[in-house]
C-alpha cells in the first residue's frame, strides 16, 4: 500500500475495524468507509467511484463482493468472529523487523465517507486530517465544558467514562463524536454488532454506560420497551441523537421518564451535523434542548460558522428561511473525482450548502423545516429517493416510478413507492420488493408500493408531479393506518 491509496473497509462493528481504521491512517492510507448494509452493485459502485486498491471485508461482505465482476481492488477477508489478535493474523503478521511510516501533515487525506444525495449514487466524502482531527476537537470542547458544569453542580462522576457503540462505524457519528472522541479523552467503547434495545439496556446497566448515543428511533424504543424497569439506567447521564429529528414528544417523554427531569439520569441531547461537515454543525442540550424541543440547537462553539443563505449565496434576514451552510474547518475538502458537485455544494465564501432548509431566531437557535434534497431520512440512515427509482426501473416490467417518504411513528420516515406497468404488464408489490431485495440494501426498500393502473401524473415540463403523488399516498397511507 502507497501513501494515498484508498483502503476500504468493508465489515460490521468490531475491534478489528477499529484497529484496521487506525493502522490504515498511521500507514499513509485513506480509510474508506463502505457501508456495511450495501448489497454487490452498491459496493461495486462506490469502489469504483474511489478506486480503492485494498479492501479489508468480513465474512458476509467478502461474499457480497465475490459477486462483483472485475472488481479490481484485493480483497483481504477478516474473520471477526474471534479475538482481536486472531481476526486480524493474516494482516499483522511477524514483521520482526521496524516498519518505516511516512510522514503525515494536516493536509494529507485521511478518509472517505459515502453520502447520499439527491442525484441517486452515492459520492465519496474526502477529508484530510485537518478536518477530522478538528471535527473531534469540536466534540472535546463540547465535553469539556459538560464536564466543568457537571462539576459545577456537584453531579460529575469519578467512573470512568463510557459510550455504547450502537451506529454503524461506517457513519460519520460513529466515527467522529463516538470512536475517535472516546479514544482522546480514555472512554470505554461497548460494541453492538446489531441494534437490539434490550441488549443495550442490558450492556449498560452491566458496563455502567454513561453516554448513549443513537438515532432518535433507538432511544425511543429504550424509552417505550416493556421491560425497561427492569433495567438500572442510572449511570446515563445524556441520551444524545444525530441524523434525524426527535419528535417533540419524545424529548419530553425521555426528559420526564428517563431521569433528566429531576437532574439524575440520562438528559435528552440532539446534535445537527452531516457526512461532510465531519458530524460538526450545532448541538441542543438537557435544559436548553426541553425548552427548544423542536430545535437543533446553536452552532458548535468555537469552529461553526452557521449561516442562513439564498439561492445565491446572500444572507436573509434574521428569522427567516433559506438553506442552512456551514462553515468549518472541519468541512470536507470533496467528493472525490466530482468536481462540478464538489463546486455545487459551497459558496464562493467556503460555506457548504446542507440542502436543508431552516431559520434561527433570535437567540441563534437552529429551527429545520424542510429539505431540498430528495432523500428520505428513515431512522437516521439517508436514502435517496432517485436511486431507488433507478432500482425499480431496472425491472423489465416498471413503465413510471416514484419514490417518496411516508410518516413512520417507529423510523419517523420510510420508503414509499408507486409505479406504472408497462402497457401489457401485470405487476404487483411482492415481486417488485423481492426484485429490490436483490440490488438495494434492505433499508431502502419501500414499505408500501403501489400500483397505478394509470400513468403517473406529470408537470408542465413533463416531469412526474411527486409533490401531488407524496401527498396523495401519504394521505391514503394515514387513513389506511387509521
């Protein structure tokens, strides 16, 4: 491996990602996260758009990628399923001799992380070293001064610090604010391979966990799980969120039930940052956070520079909307080999436009109201609604598709779809879900789909009507639940 080359790592949650990460960097690599819920021609896909030269894959991902045909980089299989030293023997090695290491600044790459967009394929998210280090110092700050109010109530504990490891370390917030962050300040990491809310209650009472962290949809299912009293969560002291919205009911639910009301236990937090912006953008805690529910919070001090644009980049007045940007250090240098979207996405003033849409008011508080992206946000997980349009119309038989999120009390948001045979054709929603099975990830599969006996309706320049199609099947979808 040469300094540069893109390594990907292709496996679930264990410490042998971890240390494959780390001695990726301090060998001159660029760590390139895949994403562990992909199926063959996802990855092929995204391999092929970074051109990595090496990638560490466990079991189930090694066969998904003996399914790729010419695939170009090596495939090194690792078996997690042991200890930490067996999983990664043919790896390390017997060197018995002093490797040279090269010498790394700053401005040297570090990672690639995939990002979903509105145009459907997934694009690979380069940082250098800079930018994750100081996206983690972003984090330090944040815990350094939780840490010195917790002290300053008489509540911080002298247990050693710990996190439960429940997201996918292929995302941003597990990476950046959970992995790395745990490494700088000693926190104990617990490793999930696989999200089960049971499971994490009983890993934290057994390693008293002191900070959670997830998507809103798994401290939901803590908070609502029938045998939670059975379980001590006393040594929570923040349920913290990323990657989606909380409901406004569940901050208070979590604050009234989970401790965070009368100053013990796990205190509701959510944060607001994206893939590119290496997880740093605002944050809204315990009592600010129940006194704003329904807002993202402040720009993280002292790196974020949060702005409210236009189209053209210009700033709107205070309180109204526009596209939320962020302007960082800790921002992404590009997506790699797309220069006109690397372009596309910051202004001529180096703010990255988000694609979302929100306002502050006047205390700086950050309020989220829509997207402009066409994604769907199920759980916390992205999913472009074009690419799985593009899915349904590989099958032979799909004339119109369309590709829209639908309300989701547990995911807040899943996939729906509705589509038009081509003339002749009989389709129906099994086939084609079984049809997705086989090129998406389970994920992005539709919830619902349903099947037009007539073509789909179009705008004036021809293009399908979603908006009208989204509202006519959310409304269907509500009254059927009902």
């Amino acid at each position: 491996m040469a300094k540069g080359d893109r390594v990907g790592i292709a496996m679930r949650n264990s410490p042998a990602w971890i240390a494959l990460y780390m001695g990726i960097l301090i060998a001159g690599g660029v760590a390139t996260l895949l994403n562990g819920w992909w199926q063959s021609d996802e990855l092929a896909a995204a391999i092929g758009e970074v051109e990595c030269s090496l990638i560490f894959a466990d079991r189930p991902r090694e066969q998904r990628l003996a399914e790729v045909e010419g695939l170009a980089a090596t495939v090194v299989g690792i078996d997690d399923t042991g200890t930490l030293a067996s999983a990664l023997a043919g790896v390390v090695g017997d060197v018995g001799h002093a490797v040279a290491l090269p010498v790394l600044t700053a401005d040297d790459h570090a990672t690639i992380l995939f990002t979903s967009g509105s145009t459907g394929q997934s694009k690979g998210a380069l940082a250098d070293h800079r930018g994750v280090v100081q996206g983690v110092f972003n984090y330090l700050a944040q815990a350094v001064m939780m840490l010195g109010l917790a002290q300053q109530d008489g509540t911080a504990s002298d247990d050693q610090p710990s996190t439960l490891l429940s997201v996918p370390l292929f995302h941003v917030t597990a990476e950046v604010p959970m992995m790395l962050q745990s490494f700088a300040i000693g926190r104990k990491i617990v490793m999930m391979k696989k999200w089960d809310a049971e499971e994490a209650m009983r890993l934290i009472e057994a390693e008293k966990i002191s900070y959670f962290v997830g998507v809103p949809l798994m401290s939901f299912e803590i908070l609502t799980h029938p045998n939670r009293a059975n379980y001590d969560l006393s040594s929570v002291t923040d349920f913290a969120a990323g990657g989606a919205p909380r409901p406004v009911e569940h901050v208070k639910r979590i604050d009234n039930e989970m401790g965070g009301a009368d100053g013990k236990g796990g205190a509701p937090l959510i944060g607001y940052g994206l893939t590119e912006t290496n997880g740093v953008g605002t944050g809204n805690w315990r009592t600010n956070y129940t006194a704003k529910p329904n807002s993202a919070g402040r720009a993280s001090a002292p790196l974020v520079d949060l702005a409210i644009l236009d189209d053209a980049g210009n700033a709107v007045a205070q309180g109204e909307r526009g596209e939320i940007c962020i302007r960082s250090v800790a921002n992404f240098l590009e997506y790699w080999g797309r220069p006109d979207a690397t372009a596309a996405a910051y202004t001529d003033d180096a703010y990255f436009r988000t694609g979302d849409i929100g306002y502050l008011d006047p205390e700086g508080y950050l309020f989220i109201v829509d997207r402009k992206k066409d994604i769907i946000i199920r759980g916390g997980e992205n999913i472009s609604c074009q690419e799985v349009e593009a899915a349904l119309y590989e099958h032979p038989d799909v004339a119109e598709a369309a590709v829209f999120g639908l309300d989701d009390e547990r995911f807040g948001e899943v996939p729906g779809a509705v589509v038009h045979a081509r003339d002749g054709a009989a389709l129906d929603a099994d086939t084609l879900c079984a049809f997705l099975d086989d090129h998406i990830a389970a994920f992005k599969v539709p919830r619902r789909i349903w099947v037009s006996a007539v073509p789909l309706p179009r705008l004036g320049t021809e293009k399908i009507d979603k908006v009208s199609l989204r509202n006519t099947y959310r409304a269907l979808a509500a009254r059927e639940a009902a």
